[in-house]
C-alpha cells in the first residue's frame, strides 16, 4: 500500500490536516460548507451547543448539535481552487489513516451541502428564489488535471458551450448526489448552475476591462441542449459536485438567487433568502 509523503499530504505539528487545521473527530458526516466565513456564524447559532471550533484562514470551522443531529459548517472561501482543498482534506480525515498515511481499507463517504448565493441567468428567476443545482457547469480548467470521466451527455453539452462560446477548452459538467437530490427537492427550485472562475468578465461583467467575448451572457443564457437550459451564475458548485462523485461522497448546491442579470436587478434584502435557506437544510439535512 503506498504510502503518502510529508511533501504530498502535509501535516500540522499536531497531526491535522494542513489548510483546514482538523483532526477526523472534529467533523461530522453531515457537513455545510459557505463561502463568506461569516455565514458560518449565522448558521452555528442555531446550533443547540458548539462542540468545537476552528479558523485557520478563511476556513473557519464550527462543529455542533442542532436537535439532537451532530453537523459541520465550514468556510471555504470563494472559488474551485478552494473547494479542491476543502473536499481533498476533508476526505483525507474520513479516508487516510493520518499517522500511518496510508489509505484506510474501508471508505466511508459524507454528506455536503454548499448554501451559497447566485445571480439568475433567465429573466424568469426571480430575485429571492431558492435554486437546488442538479447539475455544476465548470468553466473553469481545474478538472483538466484530474483524471475526470463524464458521461455521453456531460461531454455532448460541454463540447457544444465550447463551440458556441468560442472557448478554449470543453467546459465540464459534474451532477449532484441522487440522495440529497430527493431529501431537497420538495424545498428548492431545480437548476443548472453555472461556475466560474472569477466573478466579473467569467459571469459577463465589464468593469472597465474590456471583456474577450462581448456576447458572451446572451449565449450563455440562449444556450440550450435538448431541454437543458442554464439558470445560475456562481463560483464553486461544479467543482464540489466532481470532487465528491470522484471520491464516492455526497454533495447538494443550493443557491440564494441575489441578482438577476437579464433584468440588471439586485436584492434588497439578501439575507432573508440566506436564512430560509439555512433553516431548510438545518431541518432536513
């Protein structure tokens, strides 16, 4: 069995895994990742009891009892980069024995629910809706690195925004976990969310900085596929959906629609949304 090196997974002095600043019994199976390390706060105080906290950079860490359930949230800060070492660490706490580094014989998988905000790319999704992501749209080229398999379809639909998009690589689609799916679905809108590798010229927006492709948000929100339509701007779901169907876990994105960009229109109350959101997944994860 190989062995992992000390250059390969990095270990604190205290035997936890690098960026996260974790030990495997300081998370649960039932996990809530969030970009903005603030929104880790407004969920944890809904917990019961606090059984352990954690800030290492941006991924603050809060462990706890909500009725009688024990759970995870964690920030990740924004992008796919960041849920590459969120989702490789976290699998290393479940999956590697730390002391020996090796992989552990039995796998065990969890649960992870990313609540997020998003900005609608149909004219018809409100601001304030609630978007549960079936599918994650990466235009960004992390997976390119990764020995990732797609289905007939994905690759059908990636190799066509490639083309209609004039872009320099097939975007990669990831799928979300059935099981979540179904526990969810009665509670959020379905979507197709798209994620991007930044948050200005990658979603259309020219500040300034001229953009490569002028066009870009009317082909985007004109694509469609045999009935697939884009719904949703953000950057992360993609990559958290392909890291978990690679490493055998469970991963749902739900989505606080802030902004609608066909119709130029933001919320003006962003946080009620958020919290709906919140107290959704907490009562039904």
């Amino acid at each position: 069995m190989n062995k992992f090196s000390e250059a390969d997974l990095i270990l604190n002095s205290d035997g936890s895994v690098y960026h996260l600043n974790l030990k495997p019994h300081n998370v649960s199976d039932n996990i809530i990742v969030v970009g903005d390390p603030g929104r880790v706060y407004r969920i944890s105080k809904h917990f019961d009891q606090i059984e352990f906290e954690m800030n290492k950079r941006e991924f603050i860490t809060h462990t706890g009892m909500y009725k009688g359930k024990l759970i995870t949230v964690m920030s990740t800060g924004m992008g796919v980069d960041n849920i590459e070492i969120a989702m490789i660490e976290l699998d290393a706490l479940f999956n590697i024995d730390l002391k020996k580094r090796i992989p552990k014989e039995e796998k065990r998988s969890f649960n992870i629910i990313r609540i997020g905000t998003s900005g609608a790319i149909q004219e018809d999704l409100k601001v304030g809706s609630e978007v549960l992501s079936e599918y994650g749209i990466g235009m960004d080229n992390l997976m390119l690195y990764y020995a990732y398999d797609q289905t007939a379809f994905e690759s059908e639909i990636g190799n066509k925004l490639q083309k209609e998009l004039s872009l320099p690589f097939a975007p990669y689609l990831s799928k979300c976990s059935e099981v979540l799916r179904n526990k969810f679905i009665d509670h959020f809108r379905p979507g197709n969310t798209v994620t991007s590798p930044g948050f200005y010229a990658p979603q259309g927006r020219e500040i300034r900085l001229k953009v490569q492709n002028p066009k870009f948000l009317d082909l985007i929100t004109r694509f469609n596929h045999q009935g697939f339509w884009l719904t949703n701007f953000e950057m992360e779901t993609a990559a958290l959906y392909a890291f978990a169907n690679m490493l055998g876990h469970h991963a749902i994105s739900i989505n606080a629609i802030l902004g609608n960009r066909a119709k130029g229109t933001f919320s003006k109350n962003p946080y009620k949304t958020i919290d709906s959101i919140i107290l959704k997944v907490l009562n039904h994860i």
